[in-house]
C-alpha cells in the first residue's frame, strides 16, 4: 500500500469550508488506493490569537507554557479534519503530537524532532484506516511537556513524517501554487517551476521566497523526501506544483534556475579597522553573541596594516549590530575609525544547480546589471549561487533584467 | 502543608485581565501558606465555538474527535493561568488531562472520571511548586484518548481533585455569588444561604438551580467534599459563597431550606388503561428507551379493571413521548382510550432536611397554595422534598407565597 504525506497550511484550513475542500483532495488520494497522513495548522489567525493572549499575560514568558498554549489551534484542526473525512465515509482518526508520539528536544517553542514511533498508526492503517490526521508544529519532550516547533514547523512535522513512514512524497498544500523563478509581483514574466533540486530551494528559501521553511527543506534533503509544494486552491492535477527533489532526477539542470531577492538589507562597514589575525573573530564574535544574522562579509586589501570590513544583515538589526560593535570598541577588543551603515540596498541572487559546470554565469550577471546602470556594492558567491547588493530603488529592475538575461520565463525543468 | 481546590468557570476567565483577576485569588490562598490546585473551564464562548465547528462538519459526529476538539479550550486557560501566576512570581505550571493522568472511562463527551494520579503534581509541590493549573472537564481513557466529561464537567474534575489530594475545600468560583433560597429573580425576598446540605443541593440542582453541577455533588457527597460556592466579582471575604457541606456540619437544620422550579414542564395523562400487572413497566420501558425524562408519576385508582395513570416530562419531550406511548398502543403493549397533554404547568418544590423530623410541612405547602388559589395538580414527595405541578401562570406567585410561608428571607443556616 503506497503512502503520501499531505500538508495543509493555515489558508488551505482557515474555516470548515476550507477543511471540506482539502479533505475532498485527501479523499481523491484515498480513491486511487492510497493511505494518507494529513498534517495540519491551525486555522489561520488562531495561533496568532494565541500568542497575542500569551503576550498579555507576560513579558518573559516560560516557553513551556507558551507551547502549551499555542499547540492548541493544530489539536483543533486534527480533530475537524478527521470529523470531516470521517462524513466522506473515509475511516479515519486524529492524533496529537503526544498520542504518536512525536518526539522532541526540550528546546521549548524551537524544538527538534528526534523521533516519530510509526507503530501506532501503522497499526491502525494495517486495521483498515485510511488516514491519519496529525497536528503539526508540536511534540513531546522527555519529560512529557508539550513543545513546538517554531514557526512553520508544521513543514518541518510533514517531512519527518515522510521520512518515518518512508512515504512516496510529501505534498505541502499553501495558498502559492508552486516555486516561480522569481517573485511574480516583481517580474510579471515569472513562471512557475515544475521540478527544482533541494539545493536550489534551499537558497530560495533562505533567500526570501517565503514557500517552505528551511528546515523542512534541509531534512527533506537528508532524507531524500520528495517534495511537493502546491496550492489547494487550484484544481488537482499532475502537473500541479512544483516537486523538490534530487538533482538526479531532474534531467538537465538549469544553469540559472531563479531570481531571489531580499529587499530590506543593510550594508554595515568599518572603516580603518586596525588588520591583524583574529581580527574577524574580534568582529564577529560579539555580532554572533548579539543574534545579529551577518550574511555577506567583504574585507578590503589592508594599506599600512589597516582594512576596511563590510557586511551585510537584515534592516532591522542595524542598530543592534552597532551598539555591539561600539560595546566592542570601548572595551578595546576591536578598533575603527568609523561605522558607516547604508540601509538603502536589497539583496538580488542568481541560484542554479547548472552554475557548477558553466562558467560565465557571474559575467554575464554584472555585464547585465551593468548595462542597466546599477551599481553593484558587495558580491558573494556559492558553489550555486551569486549574490549582489544593489541600492534598493534598482531592485525591481534588477530582479527583471537578470530574469530576461537568463531566458527564465522559458526555463524547462 | 494544606491544600486547597480552586475552580474558575468560563465567565471568571473570560479574558485575559479576568484571568489576572482570579490569579490574584489564587495568590491571596498562597500568601496564607496554601498550596492550590486550580482547575479551570475553558475562556467563556470558545466551547461553544469549537461545538460549533464540530456540527457544521457532520451530523453524527465521532465523540472521540469531537472531545479532541472541544477539550483544547480549556488546555489554553490552564497555560495562561499558569503564566499570569508565573507573573506574579508564584511557582505554577499547568497540566492537560493526559498529563496527570486523568483516568476515564471510554463514554467519550460524557466519560466518567475513574482515578487522578496525585504522584508527579505533588512530587511537583514537595519541590516548591504552589500551584498546579489543571485543564478542567478532560481526560484519557484507557486508549490513550482525550475524552470529555459533558458540560459543567469541570465541577467534576474540581471535585475529583479535591478527594484525590484530600484538599481541605474545593472553592467553586461562578458568577453568581452562592446558593439562594429560591431565584431572585422570580422572588425579591431570596437571600443567600451560607450552608446547605449535600443532599439539600442535589435537591436543589437537579431541579433546576444552576448553581453547581449535580454530578460534582453527588461526588462531593461520596467523598465528604467540603464545597464552597462563591462569586468571583466579589471581594474575597470569610462569609462570602456558600458552603455546601455535611448536614452533620449544619447546626439546627432549616426545615424548608429552598423553594425551587421548573418552569417548562408538562403533565401526560393516559386516559382508562387497562389495570393489570405489569402495567406500569409496559408503559414506562418504551418511554425510558425514547430518553424520556419521566418525573413524577401517578395512577389513580382503578375502576372496573380500568385506571388512569398520570407523569410529567420536560415539555420538549412530549412529541416524542406521544409518539413512544403511541407506537406501543399500536403494536398492542398497552390499551389506552386517550392520551392528553397539558403543557401548561411548571413544577414547585420545597425542599429541606429538616422535613425528616417535622411533620406539618406538606400541609402547610397546600395550604398556602390553597389559599392564594392555586389549584395543584400533581403531588410528589421524597424525604426532604415535597414537589407540585401547578398552572404555569401560578409559578411566580407559588414561589413568593411559599418563600414567606417557609419565612426563608429570615432563614439561617
């Protein structure tokens, strides 16, 4: 009996409406011969309105608790989902994370799942049930405490179900219906990708595009769960979505798969930092400490023993990233002569599998913004990747002329 | 260390700043040296919302999901009750039912609590806990299911608690300030009792005082539960509420200690039935498997082989009750030549312990009626009760009459 893991997010089950319309999907499932594990959020809004009331009732709050409050919306879910399909005259049942049980670490509103025991639900499956409905985003820990997962994690809680269950492919129901070349509102020539490798959607996805967590991405690479992403808004068919998988199974790579971008980057640089080993350390070690998230990093050639060094991260952080660097300044482990933040540029990426055996694509990419007139102030690259900060009023631009000089909107995959 | 039962229901945390108010209840018991355990009902509305949610997916629902579902409410309240009190520096954490565990039987959305597991909540105390906040009206059956104990099940659970940890009272907060002698509404003069017997309150709750549910009472009785009822608008204070204790406790018993009503019954009569043995089963067996609520009953005495026999039921059940008696009339269980129904009638009774010793109080009931010219319809009597039917339009003026018969504005207790 082949298995398949469905994963409705909180749009796909934002009210009783919406539930009947994904189970309706389920059931389609169960009618080509299949047994299913449907994983659910909470309807969309509820878990917010959980975490607002936890809000109210204090400032540092015990995250043990937390997840025992905001665990709740997922229970409510399982529980319509599985009424709902029960009405379809599809036997099926609930559980929640602790009922499985979906093991974690006690990291408490960020934890891990170390293991899923398979056994009960296979039981049931072997008895004549078809579907297991299961709460995403939550687990137990040792010490029998409910935990989440952290945002999104109900991604996270599909693909380990898929990989426990060695299921055929795991099949992430959101309100988009697939992973595009790059962001449509952008670039109106965007079009969506049929199949890309999980290490392209892993810079996609840490690159901005807001489709699947990071997390359930590495782990789906792990343990080489297919992927699905697609939207329950759409009619079924087979060539809905977009499938993350292998890079083997995608017959020729795209040298530029997709576009990302991110628009709210700050360009962070000290001037006349004093150049001598360790002095990086020096630097970051107390950004790290301060939870700033650095990215690009760039060190000018040193003249008379002293450098500039240049990053990058997120808008938001600017001042944090400053007040860290200045602490680190007084108390003498670093010294600059100035700390220069423009926080007027946006992060713009080529990813694709095919760069690793092209060359040219880093040319072609600066020649393309260079004929555009955009300045480019920090590159980066990966083995898949090249990243550039522009300013940001040339991120629209930018986004489209690299998505023309790429011929993306005909990319075959 | 003693040990004290708290119980908040749904009004008394309804919303975030009504929680912090019944934490500073709970803190006040703390900084007199107690140990609290809180039971709480889910925010006021979201039961019925999640039962809501429930019907409009399917008709003839599963009751276990349908316990999945509706129990989350109150796993939300216990973790924001446990925070707000972990605000206010007070050592709490919350447990759902699984947690404890609540052991129960499998009648899921009416389950029965079999056994509380004190061991890891009081292991919890001995290391300086001072509050366990207990998710109300849930627990697990033997499956490892989440089952419900039907409405006003956290009475229930408070109860249970309380004779499982040998707490010194189980303190019921509601919105309403205690136990009257009768419902102010209909009578001005009704005032607060300050004790009132177990089987007074049965008495009282299950004809129709909402005060308490009559489940949580019997179990108070069984286990010698000391029980206070009281509003938690109220200041706290030593004579606020109503405790519900011992007769045994209750000094000089009153002789009526309540009047209370039910206003939408009716009055069935079975017109010349045959009289023979084993009447009285033919009749009542098909109204018990209909879920008939019979109440009180009476059969006139027979005339030529032929008698009338006479009960009262909840006026929403007569349809069914007619079509029971009917469908038993055809299938030829039992004769009768008429069946009528009066829907116009309501139920008075006066109830009282001390009704065992003293004569004279039935006589007493009549005659005030009689004398404001009330015409009864029906009698029935128990121990410490005596119940009437009269027109429904008399109900106000029976209850005020008897109330200053039985001179309850000046009861003590």
């Amino acid at each position: 009996m082949s298995l398949l893991v469905m994963k409705f997010g909180g749009t796909s089950v934002a009210n009783v409406d919406r539930i009947k319309r994904a189970a309706k999907r389920v059931a389609l499932e169960v009618a080509h011969g299949k047994n299913v594990i449907v994983i659910v959020s909470a309807m969309s809004g509820k878990t917010n309105e959980l975490v607002d009331w936890v809000n109210d009732t204090s400032q540092f709050y015990d995250a043990r608790e937390y997840d025992a409050v905001v665990s709740s919306g997922e229970n409510v879910t399982a529980g319509l989902m599985a009424l709902t399909l029960q009405e379809m005259d599809i036997p099926a049942r609930s559980w929640q994370g602790w009922q499985v049980p979906v093991q974690t670490t006690s990291a408490h509103s960020s934890a891990r799942i170390e293991s899923i025991s398979p056994q009960i639900i296979n039981e049931k499956f072997a008895q004549g049930m078809k579907v297991a409905v299961v709460a995403g985003f939550q687990g137990i820990s040792n010490e029998d405490r409910i935990t989440t997962l952290g945002r999104g994690g109900s991604d996270t809680t599909a693909v380990a179900f898929a990989a426990a269950f060695e299921a055929e492919r795991c099949d992430i129901y959101t309100d988009v219906d697939g992973v595009y070349t790059t962001d449509p509102r952008v670039c109106g020539k965007a079009i969506k990708l049929d199949k890309i490798s999980y290490e392209e959607m892993l810079e996609l996805a840490s690159l901005g595009a807001k489709v699947l967590q990071t997390r359930s991405v590495e782990m789906a690479m792990r343990f080489k769960v297919k992927l699905r992403v697609l939207s329950s808004f759409e009619e079924p068919s087979n060539k809905a979505g977009t499938l993350v998988c292998d890079e083997e199974e995608i017959m020729e790579s795209n040298v530029v798969s997709g576009i990302a971008y991110s628009r709210d980057e700050a360009k962070m640089t000290l001037v006349s930092v004093a150049d001598r080993p360790g002095i990086a350390a020096a630097i970051f070690g107390p950004l790290s400490d301060a939870g700033i998230n650095v990215d690009m990093i760039i060190q000018n050639i040193a003249e008379a023993g002293r450098t500039d060094m240049t990053f990058s991260c997120p808008i938001d952080q600017v001042s944090r990233a400053e007040m860290a660097l200045n602490t680190a300044k007084e108390s003498e482990l670093i010294n600059f002569q100035d700390l220069l933040a423009d926080t007027n540029v946006s992060k713009i990426s080529a990813v694709g599998i095919g760069m690793r055996s092209q060359s040219g694509v880093a040319a072609k990419m600066f020649q393309t913004l260079s004929d555009e007139g955009i300045n480019i102030k920090v590159i980066a690259t990966s083995e898949i990747k090249i990243s550039v900060l522009v300013d940001r009023k040339y991120l629209e631009l930018a986004v489209q002329s690299l998505h023309d000089a790429f011929e993306l909107h005909e990319v075959s995959s």
